[in-house]
C-alpha cells in the first residue's frame, strides 16, 4: 500500500511533543496510545497540516510549529488577578498548581497558579504551551485506519 496523506485523510500517528529546552510535553508513546489526526476539519492548525501532507506509512518526521501555528501566543486578557479571598474556601494555592475554576457560564477551566502576592494571587488561563515553539517528533502509522480501532484516541 502506498497511500499519501491528503488533505481530507485521517492519520494515525505516534508522536512527541517537545519544548525549546528538549523537555517532553506530551508523547502518545509513553502509554502505547497513538492520536488520531483528521485533515480538513479544522482540528489542525494549517501549518501542522502542511508538515503531515505526502507523508506515507512508516514515515518519521520531525518539524517545529512557531506559537502562532501550535496553541497560539500568550493573551494578556487571559492572566487574572484573585484576591486571596477567593481561596478562603479551598485554601491558597502554591505557586505552579493548574487548579479549575468555574467560568461565568458554568464550564470549568484549568488556570495556572503564577504569583501569590500579599493580597493578590495571579491565575493564567492560557493553554500551558501558548506562546511556546513546539517540536515535534511523529510516526505514522496507518492513513484512514478503520474507525473500529479501539487503541486510539482522538487529538485536536
């Protein structure tokens, strides 16, 4: 079989996912988990697309996405600021800790603890890897696999 992929093709893959200093942010390897990717749904960004396109079963790329073209850049309107007490109940939170909060709607969303001030603390609810130059390392393994397989998981 000598199938490429196109730009409406699914494609699974085993890939990881590193940082600017080589650190492992994610990897479908380390649970044996690979990701379905599906082209053309606007799941991926173009510029991911792109670097999956012609690829072939069996095929190892790596390649690097700029912030813009992987979880997008830092938003300011995004850092907030809590008074200390707004954690009266749960307690205050160490710097570093991804607690949830709830939003104005209802849904829940994870914010990233980034100073505990005096009478402050700063929550940043953007993406852990906006901002950030991502690498990654992927091998494909199957193009439009048969949807019955159990081993894979949704990425998007």
């Amino acid at each position: 079989m000598n199938e490429q992929v196109q730009s409406d093709s699914a494609v699974l893959v085993h890939f990881d996912l590193k940082l600017e200093d080589g650190t492992l942010a994610e990897s479908t390897r380390r649970d044996n988990k690979p990701a379905l990717f599906r082209l053309g749904d606007d799941s991926l960004s173009a510029p991911l697309e792109q670097a999956l396109l012609g690829l072939r079963v069996g095929d190892k790329k790596s390649f690097s996405l700029a912030p813009e073209a992987a979880f997008g850049p830092s938003n300011p309107d995004l850092i907030q600021f809590f008074s200390r007490r707004d954690f009266s109940e749960t307690g205050v939170p160490e710097v570093g800790t991804i607690m949830l909060f709830t939003a104005v709607g209802g849904n829940e969303m994870p914010g990233l603890i980034r100073d505990v001030a005096e009478e402050s603390i700063t929550v940043d609810f953007n993406h852990p890897l906006a901002g950030r130059t991502v690498y990654f390392d992927i091998d494909v393994l199957a193009i439009n696999p048969q949807q019955e397989d159990k081993n894979a998981h949704l990425t998007g």
